[in-house]
C-alpha cells in the first residue's frame, strides 16, 4: 500500500478508529491472552495460571473488552460448578500473524532499541 494510502485511511476520521483498536490489542494484557488461546479454547482458571501476574480482575476486563471486539467467545455450560470457556474467534485468530511479526520485529531490534535509551539517558541535558 502506498504511503499516500495510509495517510488517507488515517486521516479520514482523525485517527480515531485506527487508535481505538490499537488500544485494546497494544494494551498490556491484550496480546498476551490472544497469544495465550491461541494454544486452544481455555477456562478462565486455566488462562489465569497461563498468564503470570494478571490479576482475576484485570483477567475479566480483558477477557470481556476481547469478547464485545469479537475476537474471543465466551461459551457458559449449564453444569454443576458452571464451567465457562473461552476461545478466539476467526477474527482473534486473524490477530496472530501481525502479532507475531511485531513481536519478531521486537526481538529482532531489542538490542539497538536498548543501546539507543541507554545513549539518550547518559546524553547531558
């Protein structure tokens, strides 16, 4: 796509969709559970155990802001204890190449990104 393409898809509501939805994917937890389900349909305890220092709570949060997106179902068994799991849907699914390339990209660059804060915070002010 030519840069003239993307300045436009940006610009054609001030940004705000396209930072709407990089809010919830780049938010702290977000990835992580995508990444997560993406081994398979999960309960919440066991995606809770998956995810290290997550609380139940942030867990929640994020687990219902996926859902309302439509990346993830949450499906409820009328069992006794009730058992709810979770899964990504197509869409969620579709998140997990541009996932991954960014966090190859991260990897990939971690050491310049890393020399370059360490030269910015010993530059004299």
């Amino acid at each position: 796509m030519a840069r003239y393409e993307h300045t436009c898809m940006i610009r054609g509501d001030g940004g705000r969709a396209i930072r709407a939805i990089l809010d919830r994917i780049c938010d702290k937890w977000t990835m992580l559970v995508v990444a997560t389900l993406d081994d398979g349909r999960m309960r919440f305890t066991e995606l809770h155990q998956h995810i290290p220092g997550i609380s139940q709570r942030m867990l929640t949060l994020t687990l219902r802001n996926l859902e309302r997106d439509g990346l993830v179902s949450r499906t409820a068994y009328a069992e006794v204890p009730p058992r709810v799991e979770y899964e990504l849907t197509v869409l969620g699914k579709s998140l997990i190449p541009p996932a991954l390339t960014l966090a190859s990209w991260a990897v990939e660059h971690n050491e310049e990104i890393e020399t370059s804060r360490s030269e910015y915070g010993n530059r004299p002010r």
